[in-house]
C-alpha cells in the first residue's frame, strides 16, 4: 500500500513539476479612452429664453389702430 501511494505521489509531483513554468506573455496596455461627459442639458438656456420674448412680441405686439 505504502509503495502504491509512494508511486502515486511522485506520478503526480512529476507531472506537475513537468508543467511548471511555461512561455511569459507580456501583454501591453494602452492608453486608457477618455470619453466626454455631455452636459446635463444638452438644449441650453438661449432657445428657452427666446421662446417667451417671441411669444410676448406676437402677442403683446404694436397696435396698428389710429389715435383719435
């Protein structure tokens, strides 16, 4: 028994020293991807501000009714 477990384990030390090391492989790392975070409104602030001074000149407009 002893020399069945004896033969075993060098079997296995064997065959793990046998695969033991092997090729290096060096892989290169690039450079890191900046991405460009759009800001949070995308729209702006002029088309909202002109929206309301259109509607006020539309509507609000000069009266073309002659003074008496």
């Amino acid at each position: 028994m002893k020399k069945l477990i004896a033969q075993v384990m060098a079997l296995s030390f064997g065959a793990s020293a046998a695969f033991a090391g092997g090729p290096v492989v060096i892989v290169e790392e690039g450079q890191p991807e900046v991405i460009a975070e759009k800001p949070a409104s995308s729209i702006g602030i002029l088309p909202l501000l002109l929206i309301p001074i259109i509607l006020c000149v539309a509507l609000c407009g000069g009266d073309d009714d002659p003074v008496e």
